[in-house]
C-alpha cells in the first residue's frame, strides 16, 4: 500500500483522496485504500483486533466507497417503514442510531446505522436506500433507555462500550425508496421538542449539509451529479425536521410521530 495516494487533490492527515482512489488512515486501527475499480486494501496497526477494523469498514471505508461510485451519501441512520425508506439525518450525538432502533422495536427495519447510500435509479423511478451495516450502535445509557440490557448484543470496538443490535426483520430486497429524510437536531435550551416540514430549497439545503465527507465532493468532480441526485431526492421525498431536548423526547416518542407521519 502506498504512503501517499498517487494523484490526490485532497491531502490531509487522516484523508487523501484522487478521483479514482480515498486513502484513509485511522490512528491505532490501520489505513484503508479504497478503490473505484477493485477491493479495499487493508493495512492493520500492530494491536488492531478484527472488531476494530469492522468497525471503520462498516460505515467509513464503505461511504468512501460508495462516493467512488457516483452515491449520494448522507450522515444518516435509515429504517424502511412499511416498505418506505425513512433516512434520519444529523450530525454527531444528535440520537439517529437510538431513534432507528426505536423503530425497530416497533417492528420496522432497519436499513443502516451511520451512514445512507442512496442511489438515482436509471429508469427515472424514485432514489432507493441500499442495506448497510442494519445494526444500531448504542452508548449504555441508550441501552438502558431502550430496555435493551440483557438482550443478544456486539461489542463494537474493545475499547468502547458501544454495543451493536440486531433489531427488526431483515432489510428489504430491492432497496427501497426513499419516501422521507429526517433532519434530527439537538437544542440544549429546549423542554420539549418541535417538528415542522421542509420544503422548497430548505429541503436541497439540508440534504447537501447531510453529505458525509463534503469537502471531498467538490476536488473529486462530484458536485454536478451529487445537486442532481439530491434534487431528485428532494423533489420526490418529504422532509421534516425535528429539534429536540438534550433531555426528554425519548426515541420511542419520536418513533411514534414517525410512524404518523409515514403512515
């Protein structure tokens, strides 16, 4: 594997990327060369247990992955309800892995935890969700929120307490589509939480600030196909976006509306 990535227009510390190949380095796991034509290479650190590396390949290496491909990926947990992809979208802590299993244990499936591949259909029909690591990772105190303790769980990485679930009936085949995006948010200042639809650009807006890795898209040459694709999803789904608490609003709460919203 190559120190530096032949060709890249990104170059930074822990990401290098050329139009063609993203180099990723993860401190004390290993680096992963992934490739739009080939398998990922794999160089792990010494001390680096398998888990560690499932657990960068699974949503990391894969979102490289899949932005090789021309995908539109989002920072998004996503849960096909009723045979429709819900995508819930929001930065870091914002809850989407505790509101995906949420729905789970109300019988929906899920499709992915952290990252949502969402791909244009050539046929002109409505953008589609594709399965990717379908289990929610959750902190104890989701755990406990959850009433999960005690039931079959994975040790994510040996260092964290995040444990991964298999909730729910298997994700769907053909991918669904994408009926409605969730844009999830957290305000400390809140008692309660508010919801209210997007639409028009607000809609384009929140999808293109969901990207994950969005300062690769525009070196790489992605930008054009990338606003196309998130115009189809925003011209073709609904999107609502939800504030809530830092506490109160738990996950089976918000699943609820969810479920109303859809229904």
């Amino acid at each position: 594997m190559p120190v530096r990535l032949p060709g890249a227009v990104v170059r930074g510390p822990l990401v290098e990327a050329a139009p063609d190949a993203i180099l990723l380095r993860v401190p004390g796991v290993g680096r992963f060369l992934v490739r739009a034509d080939g398998p990922t290479l794999v160089e792990r650190e010494p001390g680096a247990t398998d888990d560690d590396l499932r657990c960068f390949r699974d949503d990391v290496v894969a979102a490289a992955a899949a932005v090789l491909k021309g995908r539109l990926v989002l920072r998004a947990a996503s849960v096909a309800v009723g045979g429709r992809a819900v995508a819930v979208c929001g930065p870091s802590g914002a809850g989407k892995s505790a509101l995906a299993a949420a729905l789970a244990q109300r019988g929906h499936t899920v499709i992915s935890d952290a990252v949502s591949v969402v791909s244009g259909e050539p046929d002109g029909e409505r953008p589609t969700v594709a399965p990717l690591a379908p289990e929610p990772v959750l902190w104890p105190d989701i755990v406990e929120e959850l009433g999960l303790r005690g039931e079959p769980a994975r040790r994510v990485r040996p260092a964290l307490p995040k444990l991964a679930y298999r909730l729910g009936p298997p994700p769907p085949a053909p991918p669904p589509a994408l009926e409605m995006v969730v844009v999830l948010l957290v305000d400390q200042r809140r008692a309660d939480f508010s919801m209210e639809p997007l639409l028009g650009a607000d809609k384009l807006r929140a999808l293109l600030a969901s990207r994950w890795h969005q300062r690769l898209i525009d070196p790489l040459g992605y930008s054009a196909a990338q606003f196309e694709l998130a115009t189809s999803v925003a011209s073709t789904a609904r999107c609502v976006r939800i504030v809530r608490p830092s506490r109160g609003a738990p996950p089976a709460l918000l699943a609820q509306h969810i479920e109303e919203l859809i229904a």
